[in-house]
C-alpha cells in the first residue's frame, strides 16, 4: 500500500512538473562574423586607388603589421565613385606608425590618429592612419566623468578611456583587435577593410549587402550607440543624402528625440558636421532629409535661419536655393568650395533685416549700421566658433562690399577690384541679381569691368555717368530733386576765388587740386569741365646740386625741369 502512495506521488509530481525550459539562443556576435570578399564579387576598380594610400598600406604590412583601406573610401569604391579621402586602418599603435614615416603627425585626443602627410603646399594630400579600437565592455568602463571635455580636463589626464554621464565617449583610445574595431564603428557600411595586395574586402556585418541595397544601418544599438556619440545623428542625415541611401527603420527610430544629446557636444564639433552637411555636393537635399526626420529646427542656429523663415520669405528662398545649387554644381565639378560663401548666403537676409532695423531706429549712417548690423548677427548665430577667425572675416568682407558696388566712380571702381576678396564679393552680387534683389545691369557691369583694360574701364565710368544722367533728365526735374534731397550730405568747401580776385564763371565746374587728376588726355573731364588757370599747380621748385668743390651756396630755380634758364 506505501508502495502504491509513492509510485501515485511520483507520477502526480512528474505530471504537474513544468516542462523544462528550452535552450536559450546564443545572442549574435556582437563582433560579427569574419567574411573576405575576393576581387571577382566585389569588382572594384583598382585605378580608383589613390597610390599613396596603397603606399602607406604596403609600408606598414613590410614592418609586420596589419594594415587596410578603411570605411567610407571602401564604399565608395564598391559604389564606383572616386573617394575623396582615404583612410588606412592597423594593428600598429600611433607611435609605431609614426616611426614608420618621415612626415607623420600625431593627432587628436579623443581618437588619438596619425596624419602621414604627402607633398607640399596646395597640393599635400594627407592620409588618416587610425589604431583598431577595443570593443569595451559595460564592467569594463570607468565611472562617468563628471563634466565634460572643457570641464573635466584633469580628471581626463592619462585616461584612455572615459564616458560622460550621458554615456557619450570623452576618450577612446584602447587597441584591441579588428573585429572589435568593425563593431566600434558606427554603420555596416562604413566598416569594410580592403587590402589592396591581395584585392580582398574584409566585411564583419553584411556592409556590402547594406551597399548593395542602398540602407543605412546602425551596427548594434542605435540608441546605445547615439548616446556614444551624438553627432553620429548628423552623420545618419549626411550619408542619406549624399549616398541616396534609405535609413533603416530601427536606426531612424531614435534619432529624434535623441537629438537633444547634441547639446552636450562640443559646439566645435557640431559646427564642424554642419559644414560637411551643406559641402557634400547634395546641400539642398540634406536640408530636406533633415526635415524628413524632424531635425530641421534647434540643430544649428544657421540652419534656423534658413528653414524657419525660408517660406515665408520668397525672396530668402530663392536665393538660398541659388546658393546651395551654386555649392552643388561646383562640388560636382571638382571645384573648391569656400564655407564663408556658403554661409554668408545662408545669413545675409538676417544681415539685411538688422541692418534695415537699425537705420530705421537709429538713422545711423550706411555703413555704420550695415556693419552693427553683421555684429549682431554673428552673437546670434554664430557665437565665438568662427566669427574671430578667417571664416569670420571673409564673411564680413563679402557683406561690406556689398554697398560699395554701387558707387561706379572711376578710382572707387579700381580700388574695389583690387581687393583680395572682389571675386567672392561679386560672386555674391551675382547671386542677388539672379534672385532678383538688384538689377542685374548692375552685376553685369562689374563684371565687364573686371574684364576690361584701363582705357575699356574708363569708358565703362564715362557711360554709366552719360546714362545716370540720361535717366535724371527723362526723369524731369521733380525726381532729380528728390534723388539731390535722398543723397547723403557732403561737406561745403570753400569757394576758390579767380586770378586777381575775379569772379570764376559760374558755367565752369573748378576743380581745385588739378594735380590729382593726373594727365587730361589720359582722363578726360568732359565738354563742361575745366580748370581754372589760376588755380594750375606751381611747378615743383628744384634745388642744384652745387658741382664737387664749389663752396657757393646752391640756388633755388622755379625754373620747370626740362626747361633751359635763359642764361
């Protein structure tokens, strides 16, 4: 009977048991898996190689290192475009690297990288050698710093690795093997390594898959990985757009309200990624990706200018459009692209409405207000980054020009085209003239002029004079007196008298410094200008020299040089 109470426990035990829990599936490799491409899969082309990348490659693989073409140059040239840049990636740390190269540089301390600097001048081109980075672990990482860069430099001293309390990283700069270099970084495809002396892509997370179908995908968590970095939320937009590439679903989850972490990073930085944005050689439709994901507004200062106000002012648009599509054409067509230009497009409609503002409060004189007018706007949308170095001050000198096309006088003309800056400042009137803020005879002129000889410039002066008047005269008297009365205030000088106290002629314009106007035949004063005979400059007095040994006292001649005394 015990027997049978114990074999009944024992079956009713085994019956409501809970089934055993299955196998848990082991998580992916966060590493991933190690996949080489060969040549006859990938096609590359191998004369879109820049030589001195492979160069750097081939010298650090001699010493016995491991070395690769790395990220964005591998994809672009899986996409058959010629990267711009080139960046090399190895086992070797910066200091061995740098030991390896006559002209290397260490840089950077948040990633610490080495710079292998080929040629000089204008034409140097520079190779970025990085380290392969450690993967860390979350057991592995130090406490947060508190603060950040600026504020917690001391804590940061001898650390090479360091997070905020956000989690962004301050300091990266563990060594560690490839693969856990290809999870460190932010997309798949930008994690490809290519070795040019065996034509084999190394691909650890499906990048040439991702390349192939045009996606951008975050390797690992994207949140995790944003709050790493923050900028990498610009970076997302920027590859959109320059790469026509769709984001991924579950990378673009976070990016918006993840945005508010880029307040965190330094304004340098940010700063920096804006112009890389706008210099893509796609501007205008990283302006719309960046309205596609919501980040169009608090991102940049600058860009609130432009997408805020931009369509509610027609006039800002077009030529904001004309700006960026002017940057595009030239970046497609290998041409050099200054930020300053781009940006004083981007800012000028502020400039015009401060300066509008304050001549209207203050009557301040023109050019006093224009330039209190570009003060202001630099506080407010640029701050301190760049307003005090040459991006600054290039930008100021195109806005300050701009007045200064008006006035068509001969010597103001030639000294305006003669300044450094004149083409980017006429670069910027042509601009408003296509967006229909000037007339455009205005912009056509300047560049005839910038064309012309002296004698072409002259006559360029002359009949813009003759058709000033021509339009005062059909004008009517009326109009001509109002334009008088808008005219700004010159002082009076004082009226010369003639010769022996007679009256000059009032039909005669007296100009009364005649030296300044140099030779008549070589600037002609017109039917109704003359000089006034009294008022001939006094040839210049000329001392003789007395001969060698001649003790007289030397004798001062009014005698014109040239001329004989008449002895």
């Amino acid at each position: 009977m015990i027997k049978k109470f114990i074999s009944t426990l024992f079956r009713r035990s085994k019956a409501t048991a809970p089934a055993p829990a299955p196998e848990p599936t082991p998580p992916a490799s966060v590493t991933g898996r190690r996949v080489e491409v060969p040549f006859e899969k990938h096609r590359m082309d191998p004369a879109l190689i820049d030589e001195r990348a492979t160069r750097v490659v081939s010298t650090l693989q001699e010493a016995g290192f491991e070395a690769y073409i790395v990220g964005g140059a591998v994809r672009d040239l899986l996409l058959g475009h010629r990267p711009k840049d080139f960046d090399v990636a190895t086992n070797a740390t910066p200091a061995q690297v740098k030991a390896l190269f006559r002209r290397a540089f260490i840089i950077g301390r948040r990633f610490q990288l080495v710079h292998v600097v080929f040629g000089r001048g204008r034409e140097h081109e520079v190779i970025e050698v990085s380290t392969f980075r450690a993967l860390m672990e979350p057991a592995e990482v130090a406490p947060p710093v508190r603060g950040n860069e600026r504020t917690s430099k001391a804590e940061l001293v001898g650390k090479s690795h360091a997070v905020d309390a956000s989690g962004r990283v301050l300091r990266d700069n563990v060594w560690g093997p490839q693969d856990e270099d290809a999870a460190r970084r932010d997309f798949t495809i930008n994690a490809l390594y290519y070795d040019p002396a065996r034509q084999v892509v190394i691909d650890y997370h499906h990048g040439i898959e991702d390349v192939a179908k045009r996606v951008l995908r975050m390797i690992g968590d994207p949140s995790a990985r944003f709050r790493e970095d923050p900028v990498r939320i610009i970076r997302v937009v920027r590859f959109a757009a320059k790469l026509g590439f769709e984001i991924e679903p579950h990378t673009r989850a976070p990016m918006r309200k993840m945005a508010d972490l880029l307040a965190n990073v330094p304004a340098s930085r940010v700063f920096d990624e804006m112009i890389k944005l706008l210099q893509t050689g796609h501007a205008l439709a990283s302006l719309e990706e960046l309205r596609k994901q919501g980040l169009h507004r608090g991102l940049f200062p600058i860009l609130d200018a432009v997408l805020d106000d931009a369509h509610q002012h027609n006039g800002r648009e077009k030529f904001i459009q004309l700006a960026l599509s002017d940057t595009d054409r030239r970046v497609s067509e290998g041409k050099p692209v200054a930020p300053s230009f781009m940006l004083a497009c981007m800012l000028w409609h502020d400039v015009l409405h401060r300066w509008d503002e304050i001549r209207a409060a203050t009557g301040a004189p023109l050019m006093p207000a224009l330039q209190e007018a570009v003060d202001a706007v630099f506080d407010a949308r640029i701050g301190d980054i760049s307003g005090r170095g040459k991006l600054g001050l290039d930008m100021r000198e195109m806005w300050l020009m701009q007045p200064r096309f008006e006035r068509r006088q001969f010597a103001a003309a030639v000294t305006l085209a003669e300044q450094p800056r004149f083409r980017a400042g006429f670069d910027f009137l042509r601009l408003r003239a296509q967006a229909g803020e000037i007339d455009p005879e205005l912009s056509q002129w300047w560049e005839a002029f910038s064309l012309a000889d002296d004698d072409e410039r002259r006559e360029l002066v002359e009949q813009c004079r003759r058709d000033e008047q021509a339009r005062r005269a059909a004008a009517g008297p009326e109009a001509a007196a109002s334009s008088e009365a808008a005219a700004p205030k010159r002082r009076r000088r004082r009226k010369p008298s003639g010769a022996a106290g007679a009256p000059v002629s009032a039909s005669t314009l007296v100009i009364a410094d005649a030296s300044a106007l140099g030779d008549p035949a070589e600037a002609p004063l017109g039917p109704d200008v003359s000089i006034d005979p009294a008022l001939k400059p006094r040839p210049m007095r000329r001392r003789r020299r007395p001969a060698k040994g001649d003790s007289t006292v030397a004798v001062v001649s009014d005698t014109p040089p040239g001329s004989s005394s008449g002895s």
